[in-house]
C-alpha cells in the first residue's frame, strides 16, 4: 500500500418501489425493501489519503463539497468514519482530503444521502482491500453495501445494477438486514431501460428528516399491518418483475407511495410532505393513464417531488405530457430525466 493516493468512485442515487419506513436496532430495517439505480443521479467521491508520520489517536478529515470546505457535514462524515473504525483498523493512521459533488441539485427529491453514503464506503472497501486482504467481487460490494447502510439506510441498496433488495424476506433466500442483495435474475425485458423522470415540484429542505419518520413508526397505531403490507408487496412484485405484468406493477408502487406518505400523516405528531402541486400531478398522471392507456405511473421519495416511472415503449408520448401539461407544476420548469441504471463505477485507483 502507498504512503499516499487518491481513490474515487462514482455511486448513483436509487429510488424504491416497496418503501423502507421504520428501523430498529443499529440501521436494521422494519420491513424489506426493492429499489432501482439511477443511471443519472450519482455522487462522485475522491478519498486522498496520506499517511502520518507518527501514529495518531484522532482521525482526520478536511471535507469539500463541490470544491468548497464544509464543516457542516464534516462532522457526519467524522461521525461516520469513526464507526467505520472498527471496521478498518488503519484509519486513524491516515490524513484524508474527500472530495464530494453531485451530477444532480441538493433537495431535488433524489436521495443524496444514498449516492454519497455509498460513493464514501466504495471508496472505503477499495482501501481496506489494498491495506488489509483484498476481496472477491461479491464479497466487496456486499461489505460496501453493509457499510452505506451504517451511513443510511437506504444507500444499501445503491452498490448494484439494476434492481436491489435489502432486508430479510422468505422469497428471497439470501437476503439480509444487514446489506442489500441484486436481485436481476429473472427480470422480464419490460423493464429494460425502465425510465424515471424526477419532476423538481419543491426544491425547499424538507420540514421533517426521514430518521424522525423512521422513529415514529415505532409507536405508529398501523405499524404491524404497515410491516405485513410491505412484506406482500415484495411477494407480489417479485412475482411482476419476473412476468412483466405492468397493471400490477403499477397497482403495487403507487400503493406503496401513497402509503408511505398515509404513515406520515397518521404518525403522531402527523406531518405532510406533499406540497398542492403533488396531488394536482398525481391527479393528472391518473387522467393520463385512463386516456391513453399507457403505462405511465408515479411514485414518491419522503417528500413533494413526484417520480414518473414507465416504460421505454411509452417515451415519447410520456415526454409530451411532462412538456405539455406538468412543467406547469415544476419550480422554473425543472426536471431530471433518468432511467435504471448500471450501477457504481470506479473512476481512478
Ligand atoms: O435511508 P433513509 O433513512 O434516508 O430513508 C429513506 C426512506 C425512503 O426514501 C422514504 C424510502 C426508501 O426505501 O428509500
């Protein structure tokens, strides 16, 4: 291993179609959860690393954001790299530089915690590997993926191409709370290039973290039938990636979105993430479908921004729509247009 050098990894953003809402113990979820990578909403993260002279007891961190020092989030990524101390036992023999930047805006309803958590423990596992045993490739991303889930939960799933599951579930024989696993095998061609335009209806901070929301589902009065829902929407779509039938497909992740936000709203204290505009293009989306019969649908983050998921046969009149009729409802008519994904790249050693 170097003295010193510089690693960088590149982690895409993923969006879930079964919800995560709910922990336990150390990041563990409540229920499992399937998501897929965006091919464009990724993190770029540049770890530089120099090693002491002397040994030393703190770890030591200058954190840049898009170029610029950033206190504020330097203390969770120390806070991080502290627990990941006990992972890799070298860290505090280093001077790190991290370098951070998104492809796409902060607040965008895209979840940056999941690009950056991931870009950081890929980056993380790839020095463990020179300094201590290197891994096979599946243990590798499986260790990242167990690392970005200390970071945040939903970052888990971000380590792979394509679609992801994280949490233990009876149809899924290999999976775990601790770390997601791909789950490609089997996917009918329905899904090749499936698209996901983020419509950017809210840019603001939203009013109430996804933690806060975690911790109200402990004491939340539908919490048990919440669990058992979500473990028979991983059955049923499971069962529609497989077949590629589309209506149910649609039935599941709209369900599954609008659940998520019914949790928020009949928590205690109860809060809404929906802005107006949400419900007004929920509304225009259901219109749409009923006219056209296509096969566009939505689904939502913890927050007002609205997903359109459909179909690569259904681009163009889709395209048409959001131009049409829904930029209306975007802040200065913005949108981020992406489809699944391939998954983490690493840009240098
Ligand atoms: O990973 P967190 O703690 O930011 O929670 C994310 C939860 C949702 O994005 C709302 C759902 C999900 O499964 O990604």
């Amino acid at each position: 291993m170097k003295e010193q050098g510089k690693i960088v990894w590149q982690c895409p953003s993923n969006i879930a179609l079964v919800k995560y809402w709910g922990k336990r113990g150390n990041q563990l979820p409540s229920n499992a959860s399937i998501s897929f990578v965006l091919d464009n909403a990724h993190t770029t993260t540049s770890i530089e690393y120099r090693k002491h002279s002397k040994k030393s007891s703190d770890i030591e961190i200058e954190f840049y954001f898009d170029g610029k020092l950033k206190e504020s989030f330097s203390n969770r990524v120390l806070k991080y790299f502290e627990e990941m101390s006990t992972h890799f036992n070298f860290l505090r023999d280093y001077h790190f530089k991290i370098d951070t930047e998104n492809n796409f805006p902060h607040s965008s309803g895209i979840a940056s915690s999941a690009s950056a958590m991931g870009a950081l423990s890929l980056g993380l596992c790839n020095m463990g590997s020179m300094i201590n045993e290197p891994l096979g490739e599946k243990d590798f991303y499986q260790k990242a993926s167990f690392l970005a889930r200390l970071g945040s939960g939903s970052a888990c799933r971000s380590l792979y191409k394509g679609f992801s599951l994280w949490g233990e579930h009876k149809d899924f024989k290999n999976s775990s709370d601790e770390y997601a696993i791909p789950i490609n095998d089997n996917i009918h061609s329905i899904y090749n290039n499936f698209k996901d335009t983020v419509l950017l209806l809210h840019k603001g901070e939203k009013e109430v973290s996804s933690s806060t929301g975690h911790e109200l589902i402990k004491n939340h009065p539908f919490r048990d039938n919440r669990f058992q829902e979500a473990g028979k929407n991983i059955t049923r779509l499971k069962k529609v990636l497989e077949n590629g039938d589309l209506h149910e497909f649609i039935e599941i992740v709209e369900a599954e979105a609008l659940m998520l936000h019914a949790l928020m709203m009949t928590s205690s204290p109860a809060f809404i993430l929906f802005q107006p505009n949400t419900i007004e293009v929920i509304k225009k989306v259901w219109a749409f479908r009923k006219e056209t019969k296509s096969q566009l649908m939505f689904t939502l983050d913890a927050g007002a921004n609205v997903h359109l998921l459909y179909p690569e046969y259904d681009e163009e009149k889709v395209v048409e729509f959001i131009k049409n009729d829904l930029l209306v409802y975007c802040e200065n008519g913005s949108y981020i247009r992406n489809e699944i994904g391939n998954g983490p790249i690493q840009i240098t050693t």
